[in-house]
C-alpha cells in the first residue's frame, strides 16, 4: 500500500505483477478504461479498501487511474444532465498529465422524443447551440486536452426517416467546436448505414463500435465499415447479446468477477486495438461481471491471441 493511501479516503489496490507487464506491452495509441469508476466491489481489484459508491464516486478517480491498465474513463453521469466546467476541471486534477476522458453528452442532444413524453418531439434533439452551450463548452473549459472523445449515444428510438436523420446529424456534427473527437453509438441496426458513415467520415467524426444485443455483432460492424478509414477507433463493450441490462445487472452485482466470459466478443475488440494506431475502449461491468477484469482479459488477448 502506498503511503498516500494511509491517508486518502481510498487508494489503489496494489495490481498483479502480470498486470504491470501487460500495461507496459500495449502501444501507447491504445487507452482502456470502464464505464465509470464508483464501485465499492472492486476493492482488491482497483481499490484498496471497500468504501461506499459515494466516496468512490468523489474521491476514487485518483486510485482508479493508478492502475497500470486504465488511461482513460468514461464519465456516464454527463449522460443524465450536464455537469459544470468546475466539476470537470476537478476531474482533470485528480488524474495524470497522460490520462484522458470519454464524456457522454447529454440525453437530451440525442433523443427525438420527450423521455416523459414520447408522443412529444424533442426541440434539443441535434440542437448545435445547446449542445455547445451545455455540454461542450464546460467540459472543454474543464478537462482542456485530457477531454479526448465527446460520446452521441442515440437511444433505440422509433426514426420514422432515416435519410433526415443523417441529414440533421450531418448539420449537426458540421456546427460544432474541434478540439475533441466526436463519436455517434447507435442502438437502432437500421441506422448503421452508408450514408451515416459517409457523413462521419465527412465531418472527422467515428463510429462507436460497439457490442450491444440492438446492434450487429462487433464483427458485421467491422465488415460493414473499414476500422482503418476512421480516425480513432472508439469501442464500448456493454453487454452481450443473450442478455437484458437490468437481467445482468442484478446477476453480475457487486462485479467483482468474471461471471459471463464473452470470449469471442474479447477477440473481435482485441483485433481491433492491435490494428489501430489510436484506439478508445470501454468496458462496462455487465458485458462479464466486472469491468477491470474483462479489461485484464482483454488486454492478455491483445498482447498474446488465442486463435
């Protein structure tokens, strides 16, 4: 245990010594992290103490971005409403100079309808002003160059035209600020089309590969859309295709093993990461039963692949 430690509200478990030769294998185009950092199981994992979701969830990031695997995190609660440039800048101060964030941007950027009230449209849906207003603006202001990746997670959602919708995405990803990667994560199959990753690719934006029962599998994504035409290579690994989120969730809690090993979906993000230049994954806990796990397991199949 680190003398720090000793003092902090929690610290960093102290990792395997197989984990430190991993880390130190990977290219340094590539950065690992999970969906989040605030779970008190993994203490012995991450941390080195068990401590509560809330002190996790103000004071673990430090002890988080210690371990020798994790270079990045994605913070989800952005998703729910946005958050201030204070409160990013505060993240940037606990983590290191090369450490860099995936932020979700708020729901209400990628959502068509009114969450309490679908029969109503939503006038912020792709709406330029707000978004950079709300939710870029701050966490540019806040996490400076450690904000490396602006997440569009787009809801499953009835899209009754789906050339509009490319055509207000374009628009929309054409008016906004450079200065950090915008990547679209689709949960409608029928949006994964030509002319979505035409108009990404016309703007500089990415794809978010990513494995989720809505969507095809990682690897008829990657069949679907050359990895090398895209600028960095973003990939969320959530949850596998036989599974429901609340199912696994309850199955897998308090994730702190590998409960659902999902060998083949480890392979597909694997060849993904050996073939980018620079490339963004995120676990989350339901894709196995504990995020950091599945990100040992990961990052042992890309150093040495199980064919």
């Amino acid at each position: 245990m680190e003398q720090l430690s000793l003092f902090a509200p929690v610290g960093a478990a102290e990792p395997p010594a197989r984990v430190r030769v991993l880390a130190a294998e990977l290219h340094e185009g590539l950065y690992l992290g999970t969906s989040s950092w605030s779970f008190p199981g993994w203490d012995g994992i991450v941390y080195d103490r068990k401590v509560s979701q809330t002190t996790l969830a103000r004071h673990g990031l430090t002890a988080y971005a210690r371990h020798p695997l994790f270079r990045t995190v994605c913070i989800d609660r952005t998703y729910y409403g946005p958050i201030t440039a204070e409160d990013f800048a505060r993240y940037r101060s606990a983590v290191p100079e090369d450490f860099r964030f995936v932020v979700k941007a708020h729901e209400l950027v990628t959502r068509t309808r009114q969450k309490d009230d679908i029969a109503s449209p939503n006038p912020l849906f792709l709406e330029p002003r707000y978004a950079i207003d709300e939710v870029i603006g701050p966490c540019l202001e806040g996490l400076g160059h450690r904000a490396a990746v602006m997440l569009l997670q787009f809801p499953p959602q009835f899209v009754d035209d789906v050339a509009a919708f490319n055509d207000k995405l374009h628009r929309f990803l054409s008016e906004l600020p450079k200065g950090v990667l915008y990547a679209v994560e689709l949960r409608n199959p029928e949006l994964f089309n030509d002319g979505y990753r035409e108009l990404l690719h016309d703007v500089g934006a990415s794809h978010c590969f990513n494995v989720h029962p809505n969507m095809p599998s990682l690897d008829e994504q990657v069949q679907q859309s050359a990895p090398d035409a895209w600028p960095t290579i973003v990939i969320r690994w959530m949850l596998r295709r036989s599974l429901r989120y609340g199912d696994a969730k309850e199955a897998f809690y308090p994730f702190d093993k590998l409960l659902n090993e999902d060998a083949g979906s480890r392979r597909a993000v694997s060849t993904l990461c050996r073939d980018a230049k620079r490339a963004f994954v995120i676990v989350n806990n339901k894709a196995e039963g504990s995020a950091p796990l599945s990100l040992i397991s990961l990052a042992e199949e890309i150093v040495s692949p199980t064919r």
